[in-house]
C-alpha cells in the first residue's frame, strides 16, 4: 500500500492507494491558503477526494479505487499549477489478502468490501506510533505473531511525550508546547503515522485512528486545537489517510472527559469526517462515563468503555439492542496488576470477558500492562512486546470464531443468555466462572426439528482444548421453547471455569 | 376532575379539567367534517387546544391550566356556530393530593409539576376499562389498597372481546367487527375510557394509555385504522384525554409485533401527540424484540420489556445508559404459573426484578396471571383483585423509596453493582438472590470523606422487615475507591437471600 509518486503508477489494485503528486506554491501558508481537490471518474462514477499539502512545495492527492477497469482524475485549485491537471490509471484485480475496507454487515457484524468476514479481535497500542524505530518494528513483529486484527492508536500525543525524532518532525504541528500554529501541520509527523498505518495493512490490521483523547489536559497544550483549526486538522487527517483502506474513524477516547469540546462538536466533527472521507471508513467514538448517541446517523457501530458489560451473562446483547448497530467494547478494562482498577485484570478475566462479548453478539478488545514500568512500557501504551497470558487464549477464541459457519448471534436472546451461535446449525453454550461437571444437551428452539443430529465438542477456552464427545444427539421437543437429546444424554464437563461446548449439525 | 358542563365552572384547580361544552351541527360527519380548536390565554401567555365531537350535537373543548387566576378562551371553527365562542374561568390552587402531571426530572427519573417526586411503581391491566361496571369497581378499591401508583391500560380491545354494554357503545368505532367505519368514534367508549383514566387520577395512579397493540391480528379489525383515519384516531384521543394531568401515552404495547405498521408510522404518531398535546405529557413505546430508538427527541421515556435486564445485577443500568432518559422496565413476565413462560414467575422472582431495577437506577412495573381462568380473569387482563404474593413486598419497597432523600442513583456504576442511593448521604446495598450471613461495611468513594458517621439496618425485602443495626460506622479510605468502617466491623446478615443494607447518615 501507499506507494509515492510524481505523477502517477500504471497500475493500482483494487482497494490500494493511488497516488498523484504536483508541485505547487511554497510561498505564503499553503495548508490554509491552497485549495486543491481531485474527482476521479470511471464511467459514470465520478469520486471528488481532498489533496494536502505535503511540504517542500509537493501537493498530493490519494484515492483508493474500489472497482476495476481504467480511472481517469482531474484537479480542480485556486492556484493555476494545480488546477486542471489530467492523469489516469489502470485499477488492476486487489493482491492476496487484499480483501478491502471493512463495512458493517447483517447489522450486528462486519465484512470486508469483497463479502470475507471481519471479526474484530482488536487490541490497543495508544502511542506506538510515537515510539523509536526500533519499537515501531518490534510491534509489527508482534502483531504478526498474535491473533489481533485491529489496533485503536492515537495521532496526538499526550503529557509526558519523549519525541522519537529531531526537532523538526517531533510534533504534529509547527510551534513549541502551549504555543502551537495549528495552521501548519508537521508533513513528516503525518507521514510517519501514515506509514504505521500502512504497515498495519500489510498484516491485515484494521487501524483505529484516535483523533483526540484527554491525556494531555493542556500541558503540551496539542489538545486545544478548536474552531477553524480543529476542522483544517481532521479534514487534513483524511485527505491523507481515507484511501488506506484499513483506516477506522475513532473520534476520541474517552469523549466525555475532554473538557474542552461540547457534544454538538463531536456531532460537527463526525459530519466533517462523513463528508470528507469518500469511502465510508467506519466512524466510532469512546467514551468515559457517559455515552455518546451511537444511533446517530454518522455512527456506524458503538466503540464502548464499559468493562461490567462483558464481566457477566447478559449484559453486552442489551447496548446491541439498544443501538441496533455493531458493538466492540473497546476497552473492558486491562491484563495487569496495577493499582488502577482500569489495570488490573487477571489473564482469565480478560478471556472470559472476550467469551461474555461473544456469547452476547458483540466484540472485544484486548489492553494489556503487564509488567509495566518505566523502563518497560506497556504493550497498550507504546507497544513493543506482548507479556500477558490473554492473547494465546484469544487466538484460541479467535480460530473459534474462524470456524463458525457465520457470526455469532444469541439465538433466544433475554431468555437463553449463555447459548450463542447460528441457528440450527452452529452453537457455542459458555459457562464463565461456573465449573459444571455436566450439562444436559439442550438448546432453544429456533432454527430446530425433532429428528435433527448434533456432535459436540468441550472447548476448555483457558486451557485451549477441544475434546470431541462422543456419538451424536439426536433433537426432540421438550415444551414450546426447547429441544433437548432425544435420550436425555448429558455431557460431561471438566468442573473447572471457562468451559463451553461446541455443537454442530452432524446430519 | 373532570366535570363536564354547558359553558363553563367558575373555578377549576391547577392542573384541574375545564371543560366547555357548544352546540354545534349534527349533520353530515361532524368528525371529519367539523373543525374546532381554543385558544387559551393568561396574560401573554396562548395555549391552543383541538376540541372534539362528542355526539348528539354537543362539541367539547378541554383545557389543564397550570398557573392559577384568569384564564379566556375564544374559539375557532369552521362552522359559525363553533366559531368565536369566548369565555372565562379562575384557576385556583390545586386540592390536597393534586401535583400536577408527571414530567421527567434528573435526566433518569420523574417528578411531579409542582416538584413533588414521582417513583413509578406500576402495574398492568390491559383490558380493565372494558370489564363490566363492578369489575371496574373492584379494580379501583384493589388499586386504592394496593402500592401501585401507575396503571397500563389499552384502548383498543382484542380478539375474544366480549362487549360489557349494549350494542351502540359497545365499540370504540360505528360499524361492526372488520367493517369499521372508522370515521366515527363513538363517543360512549371513549367517555367510558376517559371515566377511568379520572378515576385512577382521583387515586393519585397515572394511566399509561396505550394507543395500539397486536392482540387482535385483524379479528376485530379495530387494529386496521391506517392513513388518515390513524391520525383522525390520535388527534380525537388526545383532544379528550389530554386535558387529564395523570394522562401518559404509550404508543404500543410490543410495537414490533404489529406487522400492519413501519417504524416511520410509530415515527408519525409520535410526531401528531407531540404537536398535539400541548401539556407534554409523557410519551413512550413498549417492544416486543425489537427496542426502538428511544433516544429520538419524541420519546420521554425509555418503556421496555426486557425482563432478563432486571434478573440480575448491572444489567437495568446499561440501557439507561444508552438512551441518557428514565428507564421503566414495563414487563418483566409476570407473577403466575402459566405454561408460557412470560406468565410464570414466582412471587420472589418479580420481586427480586424490582430491587435489580430500582439498584439500577431505574424502576420496573407489575404485572400478574395468577390462578387466572375463564371464570376468574388475570387482574393484568381484565383488572379486579391482585391474587399474587408480590404487592405487599412491592408497598415494603415503594415506603422504602419513599425514604429515600432522593432518587436513587447507582453510585459507581460499572464498578459496584449492588450499591445505590444518593452519595454521601443514603444507600442501599442489595444481595439479590445470595444469602450472606454477613457483610463488611464499605462503600464507594463518591460524596464521602473520613470521619463520616453512618447508621445501617437490615432490610429483609421478602420477609418485609427493618432490623437495626446497633451503633455507628465511622469511615476511613480504603485505597483509591473505596470507604470501610474505620473499625472494620461486619454486619451480620440472615443467610437468606433477598436482603439488603440500608444506610443513613449518622452525623
């Protein structure tokens, strides 16, 4: 992804990022005085996207094509050099693993553009863009090896910033703490997240890109951009970053806890970024204590801290109901020991809130800050390695999940709140802390007839084992809403926690 | 309330029904064809009100003044003889028990005009108003025995409909089952109707009016009223009804199971009560699986039936949450033994539910189907006398709350999930269905500082009964979130389940 170029490749996949640079006026402020756009059209279809400044006199305009065949752009400026320059291209069929940008799908879930599957298993770097080199590459190694595929990530930095580089590129904007020109954007500062973005891509990591959070409060006073200079800054950040096409909107962590902005700025925010970004990239926004409307229009699916919603059976399916879009709970709280109850999650809790969120029709993320000191950052601040015991257990979720024949739905939600899966045909029963030593085969009624033949398996999603049991079960009614073995077989269970069974239609 | 008359009383309470009655034609369809309004005024202030046909020749406009002295009112119409009709009344003070209507008050809960508190602790009597004369006066004397301050009540009948009166007023509509003609209501059934809604307001009990339900799927063909008719149906209901200060409206009862309507008709009827009631009474809508989006700026109040959200702790708060409105859980299934399984839960069960709601912050009404037959109806479809153990558990829990210094709140939510009350001054701390035989005393930080004296007592919310507990506890900190006894002392408990601690301030 993200090849540069003067003027313009032969050949951009499907869903990769065409690149078109110009040379242009160096002279005044060109990020506030130069307008430059480009629509690039194919057949009837024409797309307008914003071009940027990126320094040293080099505009450039990026566009992800989302269908094949020939493109053709032209420019549009209020400065002659730019105007009415003419380029096309060939879209040519996307690489291996090149499934394109993730769109919400059957309401609840995500997909790819080109119809694979999207489940979220994210985990949260905050600051790793902003550590050195070395770290940088440390991290992606990391992520190669792990089982994430999706990475929540800040642009600004926050108190307490060592910057990684010389003066010239430290900061995201020229000026000095607390005395910051918001109207002129660091190039390289975006660069260098741009690129973390598209190394991201490469492994098949959605990047959820924080635009603001509260860590800061003033001190390096990057937080208090406002007004014009707020909208140049998120309109910049997409005119930049829309045709990657593993970028996600994330407005903020912890909204409500930047004192600075009002809620119809995040309501103005969401609107800039939904009429600037062409492609649709998801669009979320975090919370502290009080949540933001997720059923606005601009939402696409609710980003939420609230660890209790996944610490127990049948809280996480209610906010789904509530919002009638894609849930993550993008911060259930940390693997860790720290004194901060934020940070303190044993292992075996942050898995077994994976399972709650899964059995619920939602998603997880993972933080972790384990071991973290000064002298080892944690993985959820600025990456590196991962320390914890979590992420082997949520690969094991995860190719769980690999396997299911579709997302995972409640199948009698209010009613049957441990029983989760495809009805009729694919189910997960979880038991959380219970450590049952059997469980009657038994399962609710959608999707079912008597006659019909199930296998099982006991997942032990702690120990990462899965134990076929043996024969099949055969389906017959017991009342209005259950179907249960027809000879009344029950399963035996190891009696430890974190156990489910998995079953599947053997006919 | 509600006394009707031929032109107008001298005086009528605050929050009291005026009402003045014109001759008007009679010919033609005075429904359709007729228009009057009022306009009421008091000094600057104009308050117009749709009047309505009420038979034989007789148009009634009905007004709720909310400030006390003079009010004049002019009509218009499209007849002369409707048309610039003027009068005059005095509004004096409201009588004992009169607080006026109910309105929502602290973002999550609800108060009276006059500022008197308002906690919903509702019941269910779907079809009351259409049992014969003595069963509607038994459900007035069990209701004037009984905790409950909120009744939901349906103004349409169903299938299996047994009409209590002769055949002329047998129907809210002229015709005859699936031939309505739905341009003529029936004045009779709606005087009737509105006959009870005035006798709860005299027992100081809202009538929660619920315009539609899917209980008749077309048998009668009274669920059929669509267009124009629909609208006609609403803006007639609340011409009569919404001079009535205990009037809510709910637009459905399990809205989502009517297939006849979209979500932009519920959209629409929202929209012409919002226009037309000009008192703002409460507005909401009750689901079957699907929520609707509570958070639109037409809804009042989030009306749910999700029983499992107050089966267990942290749930009830998370939709309160999402909606940032009060929450009233209205079904929960009801106390009963039927097969099916939204009628059978035990007494301790419902009961259980309603302490779930109220730790949540938010409150959960009643319904019950106990030993109901064809000889001796459920009370929650015909009314007459409560057979169930819960009532007098649920008058234990409403003198509870009404000792309470506020309303109550969680006070670390997603932290501590059994504590509520009102920081630093009151708590309840609820066991739900454990059975502790003791518990340390601790609370959460907010509102508290060491030093601070509290008393404790042991509520037994099954067994209805206050013990408590000797001396005072002085708090210190521990760690960063929380408070203990200074001494460390424990509270001894019941081992039974269904208890909780009540704390007050000492000092």
């Amino acid at each position: 992804m993200g090849a540069s170029m003067t003027m313009a490749e032969a050949s951009i996949e499907q869903w990769g990022v065409f690149e078109a640079g110009l040379a242009g006026p160096q002279e005044g402020n060109p990020f506030t005085e130069v307008e430059l756009a480009a629509t690039f059209t194919q057949g009837d279809r024409a797309v307008k996207v914003r071009g940027f400044y990126d320094g040293q006199g080099v505009y450039k305009v990026r566009f992800m094509p989302d269908s094949p065949g020939e493109w053709r752009y032209r420019t549009e400026s209020n400065r002659p050099s730019l105007d009415g320059r003419c380029g096309e291209f060939r879209c040519c069929a996307p690489s291996a693993g090149n499934h394109g940008p993730v769109r919400v799908a059957q309401t609840f879930h995500f997909a790819h553009a080109d119809g694979t599957p999207y489940r979220p298993l994210g985990t949260t770097c905050y600051m790793w863009t902003q550590a050195p080199a070395d770290r940088q590459a440390q991290t992606l190694q990391t992520l190669r090896g792990s089982p994430f595929n999706k990475l929540r990530m800040c642009v600004l930095p926050k108190r307490g910033y060592v910057p990684r580089e010389d003066s010239a590129t430290a900061y995201p904007f020229e000026g000095r703490p607390q005395a910051w020109d918001f109207t002129r954007p660091v190039p390289a500062w975006f660069a260098n997240f741009e690129r973390c973005v598209a190394e991201l891509g490469k492994l098949g990591v959605e990047a959820d890109v924080i635009l603001y959070h509260p860590y800061d409060e003033g001190v390096l006073g990057l937080d208090r951009i406002h007004g014009a200079d707020e909208d140049r800054y998120v309109r910049y950040l997409v005119a930049r970053l829309a045709a990657y096409r593993n970028v996600w909107w994330s407005l903020a962590n912890e909204y409500d806890f930047i004192e600075t902005k009002t809620e119809a700025d995040w309501d103005r925010l969401f609107q800039i970024i939904q009429a600037e970004d062409p492609y649709g990239h998801l669009r979320s926004i975090h919370n502290g204590r009080v949540l933001y409307n997720c059923t606005l229009p601009w939402v696409t699916h609710a980003s939420l801290q609230i660890g209790s919603a996944v610490a127990d059976f049948g809280r996480a399916e209610l906010l789904r109901d509530a919002y009638r879009k894609p849930v993550i709970y993008d911060e259930v709280k940390y693997e860790g020991a720290l004194g901060k109850r934020w940070g303190n999650l044993t292992a075996e809790e942050l898995v077994c809130r994976f399972w709650f969120g899964t059995i619920g029709g939602t998603y997880v993320t993972h933080g972790e800050v384990v071991g973290s000191s000064r002298a080892t950052p944690a993985w959820t601040g600025l990456g590196g390695e991962l320390r914890g015991q979590s992420p082997p257990r949520l690969a094991f979720l995860r190719a769980v999940l690999d396997g299911a024949p579709g997302p995972i739905e409640p199948i009698d939600k209010w009613q049957d709140l441990r029983t989760a899966g495809v009805a009729g045909k694919y189910y997960l029963v979880y038991f959380g802390r219970e450590a049952p030593t059997e469980w009657a085969f038994e399962l609710p009624e959608a999707g079912l007839t008597e006659g019909q033949t199930f296998r099982a398996e006991v997942l032990d999603t702690w120990n990462m084992t899965v134990q076929p049991v043996e024969g099949v079960f055969s389906l017959r009614a017991i009342g209005e809403y259950r179907f249960a073995d027809a000879a009344g077989r029950r399963i035996p269970l190891p009696g430890r926690p974190y156990v489910a069974v998995r079953i599947t239609r053997a006919d």
